[in-house]
C-alpha cells in the first residue's frame, strides 16, 4: 500500500524529500534536454504518401 510523507516518522521525511528532489530534478533535467535536441535538429521527416506523381513525358 502507497505511503504518504504524512504517514512516514518524523526523522524519515527529509530524507524521502531528498530523494523525491533527487529525482524530479534528474528526469525534469533529462526531458528538458531531449525537448531541446528535437526542437534544435533540422531533420526533416518524410511522409509517404498515396498520391504518385505524374509520369514525365517521354522524348
């Protein structure tokens, strides 16, 4: 069952805070990395389609 920090003892809730800071700031920092990465990288993305184009006349 899933504990609260109001449920924890006394001597035990900075250390959950801790950890809670810990972890937050590591994932928070990582996502922002990523979003950066693919807001910076020109790639371009080709989406196939269904349409063809017309064929070019011969000569």
């Amino acid at each position: 069952m899933q504990k609260f920090p109001q449920d924890l003892p006394q001597p035990d809730r900075p250390v959950v805070r801790k950890w809670r800071l810990a972890v937050v700031s590591f994932y928070g920092s990582l996502l922002a990395v990523m979003l950066a990465l693919a807001l910076t990288t020109g790639r371009d993305v080709q989406i196939a389609g269904t349409n063809v184009p017309p064929a070019s006349p011969r000569k």
